[in-house]
C-alpha cells in the first residue's frame, strides 16, 4: 500500500458536473440500510463533452446504478475503494443508484451511524461518501429531498433537513416521514436522525413577523435537561438579528442531542447535530463552564445558519471562512450576553496556551492551509480561534460600522454560493477602501508572529520612542516569512496621575487609546507631549494574536495592575507578574536552591483581594495563576516537575499569607439562591471556588472544613465538582476516596456526569494516576467507542503534565497504545489524541527519546491517513 497523498488548494478546479437536485430513499436497518438516491446532474458549460463523471463513494456496496432510467452494466462504469467512473454521459441527466451501508458497523462515526441504538449522521467534512455515491466536495449545491423510513417502534421518530412534506405508515410495521429542504446546500450540511426520541417545543417570532417552531430532541431521561439550551437559541436568533441583520429562514428548527459524536455540535441546515455533553445542562449534572459552553455552542451552530450554510466554502481550504467567522460571532454574542472582559481574557487564556503551542508544533499550519492529507485533521485551533482573532483584527481596522457593512454585502453578494476567503476579506476591503493585501498574510503564513519591543522617555523633549520589530519564526515549509500588518492597540499611563496619557503621533493627536500600525519589520513610533514618564500598556484586549516581549520592570507590571485603563491589560500585567516569579522559582527549583516568594506578588493578591473591585468575575480571573501548560510555553525547554513545584510553592505561599483574606473573600461569596447561570451568580461561584483552592493548598483544618462541607451541600455541580476537585486532588486519600465513591455511586446512571468523575480523578497530581487510567478503563461506564469518554479518561490523562510526563514513558506509552486502537475504531478521534506526543521537542532530552519511540512504535501500524498525517510530520 502506498502512503497517502496530499490535496493542494493549487490543483483546485470547478467541478465538470453540479448536482441541482438530490432525492435521497433510506430503508434504515442496523446492518444493511440501503440507500436509493436520483440525483438531477448538469455538465458545466465550460467542461468537455467527454469529461468523465466521477462520485465519491467509501465503504457502500452498490447494487443498482441507472442514467436516465436505463440500467448500466458494469461495463459502463468503474469502481475503486473510493471513487465511481463513468466514463460517458449526457450533457443534462438523472442519475439512479442504490447502494448498501451498516450503521452499526460505523465507529469512525461519520456518514450515517447509530448511537445508543438511534441512526444519526456526520457529513461535513466528507462523511456523504459514506451515504450513496456523490460528488462530496462543498462547491456542489443541491436542493434536497429526502425520504426515511424506519420501524414504526423503534424509530417513531425520523428527521431529515427542512419541512416535513409527507408521512404514512407501510407494511410490516414501517412507516416513512419525507423531507424538503427549499435551500440547495453542499452535501455536508445533510442530516438524518431517527430514533425514540422526545421532544420539547417553543417558538419565535422573527424580525420579519414569521413565526419559527423550535424543537429539542433528547431521548426521555433528559428531558429535564433542555431549558438552557432553549433559552440559549432563542438569545443567539435575537442577537443575530439585532447585530448582523441575520433572519432565520425555515419554518422550523431543530437541535438533536446525541451521545456519541466526534465534535461538539453540527450545524447541518435546519437539523443541528448535537454532541449530548454541549447541549444537555441541568444545575445538579452541568457546571457553570458546562452552562456557558452550551450557550456559546448553540449559538455558534445557529450562527452557521449564515455564516457557512447560505454562503458556504468553495472547498475544504476555506474552511477558516465559515468557521473562524462564525468563532468571532459567538465570541461577540457570549461577550454580550455575560461579562465581556472575562470572555475575552477567557478566551485569550486558552488561545495563548493551545493555539501558541500548535503554531510551534510540527504540525503547524497557515488558517488556510495550502495542502493536507486528511481534513478532519485541519479542525484545529489554528483554523477556529486564529482564524476568529483575524476577523476580529478586521472588524477592528475598519470599525464596528464599516465591517458590518462588509458583512451586509458578503452576506447579500455570495448569498447561496460557494465562496472564498478572498471573496469575504473583499467585501471588508470594498466597503472600507482599506487596502488589505499585506493583511491577507495573515490566512498565508503560520506561525505566531513576536513582536520584540523597547521604549525611552525623552524628559527633555517631553517625548516617548516606542519601537516595535516583528519576526514570525520558521514553521514546517516555511522557512522565510514576510512582516505582517499588525494593529497594536495602545496606550501610555502616566506615571505620576496614573491616567492614560494624550497620544500625540506626528503631529495627530490620536488620543488616549488608540491602534498603531506595524507593518515593516521595525518601526519607532515617536510621541509628543508626553507630559510625565509612562508605562506603556501595548497590545490592549489582545488586539493581534502575537507574542508581545516588553522588558517590563516588577514594578512596572505592579503599577499597570492598578492602573492600567484596560481591563484585559491589568489582568495580563498580572499575569506577566506572577510568571516573573514563577521564572525564579523554577531556577531555584532547578538548582536545587531554597524558594523565596517575590513579595510584590504577595502584596499586589493582597491589594486584590482587599480593594473592593466590583467586577467579581474580573477578580477570579485576576487572582488565577497562569496554568502549568502556559508557563510551559514561556520556558525554552519544559521541565514539568520544576513548573509544578514553583507553581504550588506560589499557591501555598499565597495561601499561608493571606489566609484570612482568602476565608473573607470565601464566605462573603457563597449564596443560597437557586441556581441560576446569571453572570453575577458565576463571579460569585468562581470568587468563592479560587478562594478555596487556595486555602485547600494549604490543608489545614478549617479549609479542609469548608471544602467538605461544600460539597455535602450539594448545592450545584459547580460547587459539588470544585469541592470534589480539591478533596481529590489533596494529598489525602481519606478524603478523597470516600468523596469520590459517593459521587461514583450517586452519578453511575448519568453518562455526562461520569465523564466528570473520570476527568477528576486522572487529572490529579499524586502518582498513582498511571494506574487509576488503567483500571478506570475496565470501568461498566467507560467504552473507548465513545468519544467523550476517551477524552475525559485518556484526554484528560495526557494533559496532567506530571504524570503523563513520567519519566519511565509509561504514560507516552498508554496513549501510545490507546492511538492503536482507536486508528482502527476511530481515525479522527485517534489524530486528535496523539497531539500531547507531538511536542516532544518541547522537552529534555530523555523524553524526546521516549516520546519519539512511541510515535516510531505507532508509524510501525497500518495507518488510517488521519494518524499517517499527524505521525509523519511529528517525526519529520
Ligand atoms: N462544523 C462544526 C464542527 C464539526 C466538524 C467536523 C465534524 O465531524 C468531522 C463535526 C463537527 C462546527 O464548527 O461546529
Ligand atoms: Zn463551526
């Protein structure tokens, strides 16, 4: 067998035949479903007369095939594991075929699959060819209509896209439903659920008067888990309409929520595919974290709707089009809806740690790639959440107004066409007269541009020099990379009024914040009447996704704490703070010094926590230290033992020092309302949640006290998950394993709660964890067919830094033999799992080696294209 071949974005040509109309018939049967499809296909005027008609097809036996009624012999055609030929055909023609798939057999879970015995599908990005024989590719549009028929009892419920048109009941106890969807669509946005579903409905008005049935469908036991999610596409439809003049356009609109699923959730036009973990809540079962990741991942789906199914993606290298488009509007929408700074330095968090690490890794790609082997593997972080900061870096350079002109005339220009990245940033470029080109190289170049900056005040000349150079590094196939256009949001605090100063740029006064442009590899920009010595606050909410070097003093970060005018900035001023403290410790650690705590930390908690700041959602975040996987990606070399020890002494020595703080703090927030996801009963949870943490670092008596008592409240699973969190996760086993067996026991029936428990307790840092993955993996709730489960458990395994980094490889060696198996039960999933042994250059030496044995181990197998990829360019 020969290794599979990369796609280029430079090969790319219209397709020779479009599909107008498709009719699909399923008879769905566990192991042999058949599908009948007549699809109404058109040679485009510019291709020859003798092109030949080529369909994707994987994994279907064909069993009948007709052009125009008249049946082909098999002489007409040819077949291979992965296409259908045939070589002559009319200009204008119908195409019959009917083919033969196993929904119970599918563990890759995409095309049409079952799960907990109901039939659901995944198509994009190239789960159709799994269905019936198509031209599975984005730029061939459709109306659809769809006929299902299953078993009367066992599946009263069958959904296709769009309206219900007919339904009746046929022999041997089937029945049928057929759907219509008025919309042409790619084949990726086709959905097909049936099962024993219920459903929970509710309606609304759209901005144009129509009135919208929405519904909910959750097998019976979680039905009482519907209402958030409810409430949450409702806001999105209200949202979208108020700020992208976006109107819904069907009757009806359905989310299904199912139990295994790759992803978190599929916006599949009018029929939206739900993973049951981003869609189910309930106080008791689903943490605030959980509330928020629904809202913002109904909303994200619903947002499609636009942004990725009225106007879709040419092809599969565009993918950052609809999605880092869509990430950038539930961003804004969950800004909106909760507290806007705490999202923005939520998200910020994350992107710094995650997307920063994938941008240095070896599989390191532009947000549009210019090739790929397999596309599921391009569903990353680099495509969504980059992506998402380049539109917004757009919606920033041309301004709110501006941009959603853009947005108007991309919406209304490209509306039911398959487009391109250079068609949307065009329509930004058209309605501001903006030139974009430098910009566009943010879509064409990968890595994470630094920008290395230094500033002087000129007392003399009452003037502050601010000079910028950027350089993006080398990433695999690029070794040269070109500056970019890079806004740097700013401003300069005064040190004497602590205010932000008048920003004076040649001659313009810009004001007191205001975005400069880097766009050469150095530039000093020079301020005038600069009345008193500033610090300057650079890069303020994150303005462009880089990494910015300021050789700030402590002091300078201090002050910037308190005074800086941008929130996001005094948030990252603290950080900057503790992770020059955390620099130290790590040092000491190293060379075996005794630790010391950097007493500007401890005073700048102390004013903190004492000072009476009203945003409490801004404090929590305020007062958490930058994760283990973040300091990591500030060291050169990783050294996963010396970053958990430094970090803890900092907890502790926090802990110890302001102890009473912490308690205060502690009890003024906790509440006896009923739950409620608010955002002001989130702050106060998250308050009171880090307060503990900090206290439980220290074990003593009273805060082992509150933590058990908090979670026999039982008040919700926030509370009961964080308290369960710190009592295993202390060095105590008897308090963690009585805690841990009443949760196991009490939660056994509930499958998203268990995923919880799993995560818990593979994520602590004692080691015995290596073990406990082993023997949890036997567990009745565990099945390595299920997704989630494998992330919580082995997902969640290789992100605690101490143990998966054993250094006897043990653990590389579990996910090693994890990846095995899944390449065979579920390539995508397996990609995925493999990143962590990914960056093995990241660390020593001895476990370079060991991390590379184990991907050489894993190259040695039949490979899946998904794990070839990822494999092969981890050891390039
Ligand atoms: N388009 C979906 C994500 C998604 C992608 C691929 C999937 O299966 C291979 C499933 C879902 C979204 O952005 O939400
Ligand atoms: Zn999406």
């Amino acid at each position: 067998m020969s290794d599979p071949q990369p796609v280029y974005l430079s090969d790319y040509q219209p397709p020779a035949y479009q599909v107008t109309h498709t009719e699909l018939t399923f008879d769905l049967d566990p192991t042999a479903t058949r599908v009948k499809a007549r699809l109404t296909v058109e040679r485009h005027a510019s291709a020859e007369q003798t092109t030949p008609l080529v369909l994707n097809g994987e994994h279907l036996t064909l069993h009948a095939l007709a052009i125009n009624g008249q049946a082909l012999a098999e002489a007409d055609y040819q077949l291979t594991d992965e296409t259908l030929t045939i070589p002559s055909v009319p200009a204008a023609f119908t195409l019959e075929s009917e083919v033969e798939i196993s929904p119970s057999s599918n563990t890759a879970l995409e095309g049409l699959y079952q799960s907990n015995g109901m039939y659901c599908t995944q198509c994009e990005a190239e789960g159709f060819r799994r269905i019936t024989y198509y031209p599975d590719r984005p730029d061939v549009m459709a109306t659809f209509k769809v006929t299902v028929i299953g078993d009367a009892q066992r599946e009263p419920v069958l959904l296709a896209n769009g309206n219900p048109v007919d339904q009746g009941t046929l022999e041997s106890g089937r029945h049928f439903v057929t759907w219509e969807d008025p919309h042409p669509k790619p084949c990726y946005l086709f959905a097909l659920v049936a099962g024993d579903l219920t459903k929970v409905e509710d309606h609304f008005t759209t901005m144009s008067g129509r009135n919208v049935t929405l519904q909910l469908w959750v097998e019976q036991e979680n039905l009482d888990k519907t209402d958030h999610a409810m409430a949450s596409l409702k806001r999105a439809m209200t949202w979208d309409e108020e700020t992208y003049g976006r109107e819904y356009d069907l009757d009806l609109f359905m989310i299904v929520a199912v139990n295994d699923f790759n992803m978190g959730a599929m916006e599949n036009k009018g029929l939206n595919i739900f993973n049951s973990a981003a869609v189910l809540t309930h106080p008791n079962t689903a943490t605030d974290a959980a509330f928020q990741n629904v809202e913002s991942i109904v909303a994200h789906e619903y947002f499609h709707n636009w942004s990725g199914n009225r106007v879709t993606c040419r092809d599969w290298f565009q993918l950052s089009l609809k999605e880092g488009f869509t990430v950038f509007r539930d961003q804004c929408f969950s800004a909106d809806i909760n507290s806007a700074p705490v999202k923005r330095i939520q998200d910020v968090s994350f992107f710094r740690t995650a997307q920063f690490a994938e941008d240095a890794g070896p599989t390191a790609h532009p947000v549009r790639p210019d090739h790929y082997i397999e596309i599921t593997n391009f569903y990353t972080l680099t495509i969504y959440e980059k992506g998402a900061e380049v539109v917004r870096m757009l919606r920033n350079l041309l301004g709110w107004e501006a941009f959603r002109r853009g947005s108007d005339l991309y919406f209304e220009r490209f509306d039911g066409q398959a487009v391109t990245i250079e068609d949307f940033v065009g329509c930004m470029a058209e309605v501001s007269g903006i030139d974009l080109s430098q910009f566009m190289r943010w879509y064409s170049q990968a890595g994470t541009p630094e920008i290395d900056a230094h500033g002087e005040y000129d007392y003399a000349n009452a003037e502050y020099h601010l000079t910028l150079r950027q350089r993006t590094p080398a990433t695999p196939g690029q070794p040269d990379k070109q500056p970019l256009h890079i806004p740097v949001r700013m401003g300069l605090v005064g040190t004497k009024s602590g205010q932000d100063l008048t920003l004076t740029l040649e001659g313009e006064k810009l004001g007191k914040d205001a975005v400069i442009h880097l766009t050469d590899d150095e530039q000093t920009f020079i301020f005038t009447d600069v009345a008193e010595a500033p610090v300057p606050s650079l890069l303020r909410d994150f303005s462009a996704p880089v990494k910015l070097h300021f050789p700030y003093s402590r002091e300078d970060l201090a002050f910037l704490l308190t005074h800086d005018s941008d929130g996001f900035n005094r948030w990252d001023a603290g950080q900057r703070l503790a992770l020059l403290a955390l620099d130290d410790l790590i040092a000491a650690h190293r060379n075996g010094v005794e630790k010391v705590m950097d007493s500007r930390v401890v005073e700048a908690f102390r004013t903190l926590l004492t000072s009476s700041m009203d945003d409490k959602a801004v404090l929590a975040e305020m007062l958490t230290l930058p994760s283990e996987a973040y300091i990591a990606e500030q060291q050169p070399i990783v050294d996963v033992d010396a970053i958990h020890a430094a970090r803890e002494f900092v907890r502790q020595s926090l802990a110890q020092a302001l102890r009473d703080e912490f308690i205060a703090v502690y009890k003024e927030n906790g509440t006896d309302e009923a739950y409620a996801p608010t955002p002001e009963q989130i702050a106060q949870r998250s308050l009171k949640n880090i307060a503990l943490s900090y206290l439980m670092s220290i074990e003593d008596d009273e805060s082992v006290a509150l933590c058990e008592a908090q979670f026999a409240a039982d008040h919700n699973m926030t509370d009961v998950r964080h308290a369960l969190t710190l009592l295993v996760h202390s060095d105590r086993d008897d308090l963690a394993n009585p805690a841990l067996k009443a949760f196991g026991e009490k939660w056994a029936h509930d499958p998203l709660v268990m995923d919880q428990w799993f995560t818990i307790q593979v994520s602590r840092p004692q080691p015995d964890v290596l073990e406990r993955v082993k023997y949890l993996m036997q567990h009745p709730a565990f099945s390595i067919k299920n997704p989630n489960k494998v992330r919580a458990l082995v997902g969640a395994f290789a992100q605690n830094r101490v143990n998966f980094h054993r250094l006897d490889g043990k653990g590389y060696a579990l996910l090693a033999d994890v990846v095995i198996e899944l390449n065979r039960l579920n390539p995508e999933i397996a990609a995925r799992l493999i990143t962590p042994l990914t960056r093995w250059q990241r660390f020593d030496e001895a476990r370079q080696q060991l991390m590379r044995a184990e991907l050489e181990r894993i190259k040695q197998e039949p490979l899946s294209s998904n794990v070839f990829e990822v494999v092969e360019k981890a050891l390039a």
